[in-house]
C-alpha cells in the first residue's frame, strides 16, 4: 500500500479513493435532494454560508478524488471522461446536477401534484399547482376556435380524410410510384383545398362540390374499362362532360332538393380558429410557398435581364420587411388596390401574404443549392440535348433540391412558427385564443396554464418536423 | 438577339405592369371616392396621442414625424439590447454545445431545441402575460442588492447624475481610437519583425485609464439616483427617480434575445466545428501554445463563418422586434403603423414608410454583409 495522496489521487489506491469520493458525491446529492424534496436542511447547524455551499464543496472534493485515469473500472472512466475531465468541468457538472435536483420538486407540483384537471367550474382549482380544468374546458376553442360544436366533425373529417390521403405514398405499389411526385404536387393540394374550402367552410358552393366528386367518381369507375391508348383524354373530357351534364341537365333541381336537406352550415372564415386554423394556414402557405419560391430562384438565376431583375426585387423586397407589416398591408393597404366591389376573405389574403414571404425565403435556401452544383452537371445536361426546362427538371432540380433539404425545412418550421402572427387581422389561431380565453372574466388568471399548453403543443409539431427533416435528409443523402 | 430570349421577357413585364397598373388605377379610384388625396404632408401636423414610453420628448402637441421617430428610437433601443443579450448568451451557449462534458452539452442542446421551436410571439405573451405578472406590487418588492427593484410595473434601476458628460465621453472615444491606432501598429509589427504585442492588456488599461483619468482632472463627477417608493393613492404605489424600465420593453427584450440566442448558439457551434482539426493541429506543431492557437488560428477562420449568418440574425432580430405591437410596446409598428394609421386613414402612405424604414435597414445590412463576405473570404489561387 503506498502512501496516501489527496491532491493527486492515482491508481494505487483506487479503493480508498474510489469509496471516499463516490461516499462524498452521494452525501453531497443527498444534502440537496432531502433540502429540496422535503425541506429538511441536515446541516444546518453550520453557519450560513457553509451550509448553504457545503454540498458544492463536498461534492467537488469527491469528484476530485475519482479523477483516476485508466483507473481499469469502465464505469468510472465513463463517468471521467464525459462530466468530470478537469475541476472546472467537475464544478459545472455538480451545479447543473444540483439545479436539477432544485428545480424539480417545484416544477413537479406545479405540473402534477397541486395541479387540478378535475371539475368542470373555476371553483375546482384551489390548490397552489396549475389549474388544468381551465385547459380542459377550453379545449374544444383552443382546438376549432368558434367553429359552431356541432359542426367541428368536419373539421375533423377533413383533417383526418386528408391525413390519410397524405399517406397514400407509403402504400403505393411500385406501379404507382412514378406518379407520386405528381399526385402530391398537384392532386393533392386540389383535393385539400376543395375539402377545406367547401367542406370546412360549408355554404352553397359544397353543392357544386358534390357534382364534382359524382362525376369523378363515375369517370374513375367507367376509366377502368378503358383502353390506356385514349385514358389521356378520357380522363379530361369525360369528367368535365359528365360534371356539365350533371349540374344542368340531369339532377339539377333534384340534387339542390337533396342538398337543402342536409345542407351543411356556412361557417365563415371569421369563426374559424385554434389549432385547426394554424394547420390550415401553414399548409395552404406551405403548398403555395414552395412553387412560388422555386420559380423566383430560377427567375433570380435566368439569363433574362427583366426576368432575373424583377425576381430580385421581389425576392428582396420580401425578405427585407418584417412579417406584421406584410399582414398589415394585406389587412389595411391591399383592400385600397382592389375595385370597390370586388372583395377578398380576409383568410385568402393573410394566406396570399404569408404564402408571398415565406416563398423569399424558399426562393434563397433553393437558389443556395442551385449555386451548390458544379457547373459540370449544367453543360453535361445541355451537351445531351436538353433544353432549359428539361435540364432543370430531370437533372438539376432533383440535386439541388435533395441539397437544401434542411434549409427548406428551417423555414417550414419559421412558417409554422409565424402563422400566429396572423392575430394581427383578426384571425384567432391558438395564440389568439388563448389570449381570449385570458380575458375572459370568469377565468381571470390562468394565462400560465395556456402558455404552457400552447408552447408544449407548438414544440412537440416543430420538433418533429425538424426530426423529420433530419431523417429526410440522411435518407437522401447522396455521396459526392 | 431572337424572339425566343425577347417574348418571355416582355410577356413578365407586361404581366407585372398591368398588375401594377391594376391596382395603381383602383387606388386612385378608391381615394377618390374616399376624398383622400395622396400625399406625405400629413407627416407635418399635430398628432395629438400620447406615446407612454419614449426615449426623446414627446406629447401630442409634436407632429407625426415626431411620432415616427419615437417608433424608430424604441425599436432601435429593444433591438440593440436584444443584440447584446443574444450575443453574450448565444455565444457561451454554443461554445457549451462543443464542451466534451456530457451534462453541459445536453442542457444547452435542451435549451437551444426548446426555445427554437416555440413560436417568438407565444414567449413573448407568456414573459409579458404570465412570468412578469407574478412579480409583487411595488410596495411588496424586495430590493436587489439594496438598489434594484423588480416590479410588476417594470424594473427600477438606479440613474446616474453626470456633471461634464462629455468630457467623459470624449475620453472614452479618445481611448477607442488610440486602441485602434495601437491595433494597426501591432499588426504592422507583427507582420514586419514577428514580434507580438500584448494589444488586449494594453487596450483594456486605456478603457479604464483614460476615463478615470477624466474623472480626477476632467471635473467629471457622477452620483447615483437611487429611486424611492412613493404613495400615489390608498393602494398606488410606484417608484420615482432613477430609470423605470416598462415591463413590455423587459419582456420583449428577455424573449427576443432568448430566441435568436437559439439560432445565434448554433451559428457559433457550426463556426467552430467548420475550423478543420488539421488546422489546430498544425499550429500546435509549429510550436503556438493553446492560447495562440485559439486566437491566431482557429478563431479567425471560424469568425469567417460565424459573422455572416450571426449578421442576418442580428437582422431577423430586429425585425422581429415588430411583434411588441402585440404587448403594446411603443415601437415602429405600434406608434407609426397602428395609432397614426388609426388616426388619419392614410394607409397606403403610411405602411409604405414603415415598409421602407425596414426594408432601407435590412438592404444596407445586406450590402455591408456582400461587402465583408467579399473582404474576408479566403482568395484562392
């Protein structure tokens, strides 16, 4: 047995130190943990600012003492390597463990322990923790804003209807799989905007909606005994032919019989709210960003002086303001450039707004790629033959796309972040909500519990979006 | 030149002068009707609203440009204290990410991903709505340290008194240009005959010389206005002297900086991690001592790939800071965009100007950026 060094601990006497430190470490996080959880200061008796220190001290002297390099335990080596590789790191190890120790009893019975979610009234919440009956009320407005209760199943039924159609391409067979990029580019934005607008919104116009879907019904049904030489034009003329001949010839009265039956309630825009506006918001402005933004890259690239110099200004123009200044104008300003009766819903211009800015920004993360490809790629293309839309679409845009994956989903996720500005004309998404639901008088004072609601909803879309970036972007990742 | 290069190009042109056109001719029309004629004189008249918080003097008797400029300075104020925040906190949070010890790296990549994917405006309501609301009433407050009063009308801070401002003022500008001068020559020095001169200790002895030196025989004096709680009613309480911070200013501030320090922390993080090892490597082999390495080549080159992006989220920053209309701080959107646009109806007048001050600030960011990036970047052979 050598001698005993405290100062510099080696592996000759790795038990004793081993045991003293891991026994001082223990004590120290003890100390804390019965303060903390229990409210019981075991060292009190030692005068103020000793006590108050002395597990930061204790602690520090015993991670001291089990910094033993290659001390042979690879649990100790581990636990050296990764928290405790010199003083310093140890010192900021033990605080960061502490202040977790700390904050913990607090956050738990705020969230948990004091919190209420039982009851229905405001009278339930007595305890000192959060007051989730508030949330639990306000649940269904969080979630469809004013939309009428009895007519939020189609909300739903979109949402889900469109969920599902959004999921066609993990099911597709091989056969279909070409046509995917086409069937979510255009089809699918078509559908969604028919099911959203006629659907959620009601009125009238879903009678038109409902000729629509019969006709294309029938023409898919009758297309399967076509021959694939005329699918080409059977699929334009027959729908178009048997949706004319539907609504004026055939069913006209019938049909309007039959819809004022069950007509379904126009809901306008202004009632439509929560959660389900900001999906709705940030989906349209997505599926509108992205093409807007494509085309201005490529403009801000082209050969064409007008073409390339107009890009630019918009581009700039865009980017250069702020986004509630965007909503200002598309609020206050826009409806000035319009002919006196010629009006504009409010959602259709905020989403037109937010669609035109974001579509900057895609415009620069794609214009970034384009200008990441060497220009080999471009005379290779030309040197088969191709001409510029060709070139782009079978050989530059699909490299230059796959290249500017994260960047694009960055701003995906600015885009889902900002929708709540659009309080700004009027329009209560869950933000807006929330803070309505913070005036009112009979539930005064719960501004915490729906903040916090609201951002642990926002955090967890956000954060999977970003996961799922990430993945796409490991998934196509191509070597170079 | 051939018809295939010249139609496209006319057909867009024509496509965006009809627009503009378009809409030119239906704003005419609709003034018209309004009984509004265009025009930026109403920039001269009274303004008659009062503005609560505003760095020069301001009441209703000033004119809307007076106006517009109070915007304009609360807007500049909340961004510049933003910067500094999200600066300082961005930076220790990314150099965090890329500490080899596993508790430090995960609390900041916890904090990094949380405050990211929370939209600005939701932290904003919840410092302003919830966090700061929680604060006591002025006649509950505990002091801190004896002379700081965290409020829930805002944070009272102690005020300084100057007698000769300026001369201090020209000392410490005096000391800024003599910092540069020694800057050059050490540079020139170091180039010329290899030897180094410890610039940082010398320029930090002059930032501190040089104003005390102002102090002891410039006739500089400063006392501290400390503020006093004073009864305004049975139950109304407030602070009077020293600086009164409102609490949408606090609450913008803490959420605007927490924010980009986010993105800022990454920016760093990427700059650091983009300096190749060899680089590091070789510089210790040719006998530069950490410290060396740090500063004469890791840092250098990661500058040059951190200031570019920090520089647009500096940008984003204050653009961002246009969301204090939603708490009513008195910034540019606030005063300009909302309560003068109220009050005269010249919508398109005054959304153009607020545009343009946005837009004027972030193109001749980006100019200076383009400008720099050229500068710095490396020149390949």
């Amino acid at each position: 047995m050598s001698k005993l060094n405290f100062l510099q601990p080696d592996k000759n006497n790795l038990n004793t130190y081993l045991y003293t430190g891991v026994i001082l470490v223990a004590f120290s996080i003890f100390i804390v943990f019965l303060n903390s959880f229990f409210n019981k200061d075991i060292v009190s008796f030692l005068p103020g600012p000793i006590s108050f220190f002395l597990p930061l001290i204790l602690g520090f002297i015993g991670l001291h003492l089990i910094r033993i390099d290659y001390s042979g335990l690879k649990f100790l080596d581990k636990v050296n390597k990764n928290i405790n590789t010199n003083n310093f790191n140890a010192f900021l190890s033990l605080l960061i463990v502490f202040v977790v120790i700390k904050s913990l009893p607090p956050l738990l019975s705020w969230f948990i322990i004091d919190a209420n979610i039982a009851g229905d009234s405001k009278d339930v919440c007595t305890g000192s923790g959060a007051c989730w009956t508030y949330i639990k009320i306000w649940f269904n407005r969080f979630m469809y804003g004013m939309y009428p209760n009895p007519e939020q199943w189609r909300i739903n039924l979109s949402f889900i209807a469109l969920a599902f159609l959004g999921c066609v391409g993990f099911f597709a067979t091989e056969k279909f799989k070409k046509y995917l990029t086409l069937y979510y580019v255009v089809v699918y934005p078509i559908i969604a905007f028919f099911f959203i607008f006629f659907f959620i919104s009601g009125g009238p116009i879903f009678f038109d909606f409902s000729y629509g879907i019969i006709a294309a019904v029938i023409s898919i049904i009758l297309g399967f005994f076509i021959p694939s030489k005329f699918k080409m034009y059977y699929f334009i003329i027959v729908p178009i032919t048997l949706y004319i001949l539907l609504k004026y010839v055939f069913f006209y009265e019938e049909l309007i019989e039959l819809g004022k039956l069950e007509a379904l309630e126009w809901v306008e825009t202004g009632a439509w709210g929560g959660l389900s506006l900001t999906f709705i918001v940030s989906f349209f402005c997505l599926i509108f960003c992205f093409p807007i933004g494509l085309f201005l890259s490529l403009g801000r690239r082209s050969d064409f002086p007008i073409i390339k110099y107009i890009s630019i200004g918009m581009i700039e123009f865009w980017r250069g303001v702020p986004l509630i200044t965007v909503l200002f104008m598309s609020s206050v300003m826009f409806p000035m450039f319009l002919p006196e009766d010629m009006f504009i819903d409010k959602l259709v211009r905020v989403i037109i707004a937010i669609s035109l800015f974001e579509a900057a920004y895609v415009a620069e993360v794609i214009r970034g790629g384009l200008q990441a490809l060497p220009r080999g790629q471009y005379d290779a293309a030309k040197s088969l033959g191709m001409g510029y839309w060709k070139m782009h679409i079978l050989v530059i845009l699909p490299q230059a796309l796959k290249l500017v994956i994260p960047g694009i989903a960055n701003t995906f996720l600015a885009l889902v972040k900002d929708t709540p500005l659009i309080f700004v004309v009027g329009l209560l998404e869950i933000v807006g909500m929330l803070n309505l639901a913070k005036t009112n008088p009979e539930w005064l004072g719960f501004a915490m519990e729906g903040y916090v609601f609201a951002s642990v909803l926002f955090f967890i879309i956000c954060y999977a979006m970003s996961k799922y970036s990430y993945n796409l972007e490991q998934k196509y990742k191509t070597e170079r | 030149m051939n018809i295939k290069k010249i139609l496209p190009q006319l057909l867009t042109l024509l496509v965006v002068i009809l627009i503009f056109g378009f809409f030119s001719y239906n704003a005419q029309v609709n003034m018209e009707n309004r009984g509004i004629t265009f025009g930026y004189g109403f920039l001269s008249q009274e303004s008659s609203f009062d503005v609560q918080f505003s760095l020069i003097e301001y009441d209703g008797s000033h004119s809307y440009f007076r106006a517009y400029l109070v915007g304009l300075l609360n807007t500049i104020l909340v961004s510049v204290i933003g910067i500094i925040f999200a600066t300082i906190i961005g930076v220790i949070v990314g150099i965090a990410r890329l500490s080899n010890n596993y508790l430090i790296e995960r609390s900041a990549s916890v904090y990094v991903e949380f405050f990211r994917n929370i939209p600005l405006l939701l932290q904003i309501f919840f410092w302003y709505f919830a966090a700061l609301r929680a604060l006591p009433l002025p006649q509950d407050t505990e002091p801190m340290f004896g002379v700081f009063f965290l409020t829930i009308k805002g944070f009272f801070v102690p005020a300084f008194v100057w007698n000769n401002l300026d001369i201090f003022i020209y000392s410490i500008i005096a000391a800024i240009i003599s910092i540069i001068f020694i800057r050059i020559y050490a540079k020139r020095k170091q180039e010329n005959e290899g030897v180094q001169t410890p610039v940082l200790s010398i320029s930090i002895g002059l930032l501190l010389i040089l104003p005390i030196l102002s102090f002891l025989f410039g006739g500089v004096d400063a006392s501290v206005e400390v503020p006093v709680i004073k009864q305004l009613s049975q139950s109304g309480f407030t602070y009077e002297g020293g600086i009164k911070l409102p609490p949408e200013l606090i609450s913008l501030a803490l959420a605007l900086s927490l924010y980009t320090a986010t993105f800022i922390a990454e920016c760093v993080r990427a700059g650091v991690q983009g300096v190749s090892k060899g680089q590091k490597e070789a510089a210790a082999s040719i006998g530069l001592t950490p410290n060396q390495v740090l500063k004469l080549v890791v840092m250098p080159q990661a500058l040059r790939i951190i200031i570019p992006p920090t520089t647009n989220q500096y940008l984003n920053l204050t653009k961002n800071s246009s969301l204090a209309a939603a708490i009513a701080y008195p910034d540019l959107v606030l005063v300009f965009a909302g309560t003068a646009l109220m009050q005269t109806g010249r919508a398109i007048e005054i959304v153009s100007i607020t545009m343009l001050t946005y837009l004027s600030l972030s193109i001749s960011i980006s100019i200076f950026m383009n400008w720099y990036n050229k500068k710095i970047a490396i020149k390949e052979k």
